[in-house]
C-alpha cells in the first residue's frame, strides 16, 4: 500500500491507524480529480475514502507521466472491511459502485481503467 510508512497499530488491538501523513507520490494535481459522496467532480486529496491512503492517486500521476495533457477521475468505491466476496455480481456493493461509475460518466467522458486494490 502506498504510504504504509504513515499507517501504525494501536496498541492492544489489530486495528490499524493512518496517522495523515501523505507522502509525496499521493499529493494533489489539478488533472486529478474525485468523484465524491455529493456526486460532484472535487480535486482529488487524500484520502480518498476518508480512512487512510491508497493507490488512487499515484495510479493517476503515472498516467500523467505518459498523458500530461488529460484529465483524470477517479471514482472511489471502497468500503471499509468487506472481502472480495462481498462484491460479486449482484451485490449490494458491486451495484453501488456500478451507480457511482454510471453517475460518473453521465455529463460526458468515459471509464478507460479500473484499479482494484484489497487489502
């Protein structure tokens, strides 16, 4: 995970803790933009999900690397805690997320990558 340096255990417990740091590679660019929980296109910051930082981000800036000129959105949909089975077809959640990119591309664009990141 990117950032792993920032994420610490509590003590006693196996629940683990970001502790807001956010390294360089997962920094905000104006080309990169989220779709938030209002619907509406926002810079992208981390995090993301509101719980820690992913691969969101530097997943865009390495497309930047070989497209400076486009603009990228991104469109969280995790869900804290769930397994992969949770998001079969048919799902509670898979439909969401297919709202959520459905939602995404309606005033135009379209969805040219998926990044699935478990763990």
């Amino acid at each position: 995970m990117v950032g792993l340096g920032g994420v610490y255990k509590l003590p006693n417990s196996t629940t683990l803790v970001w502790d807001g740091v956010v390294p360089e590679e997962c920094q905000p660019n104006p080309l990169i933009l989220s779709f938030s929980s209002n619907f509406t296109w926002e810079k992208a910051i981390e995090p993301l999900h509101g719980d820690g930082i992913g691969p969101g981000i530097p997943f865009a800036r390495s497309i930047l690397d070989s497209n400076p000129e486009v603009e990228i959105g991104l469109v969280p949909c995790a869900s804290i805690g769930t397994n992969i089975a949770q998001w079969a077809r048919g799902s509670d959640l898979y439909g969401k997320m297919l709202s959520r990119a459905q939602m995404a591309v309606f005033g135009g664009g379209e969805i040219r990558g998926l990044l699935w990141y478990q763990g």
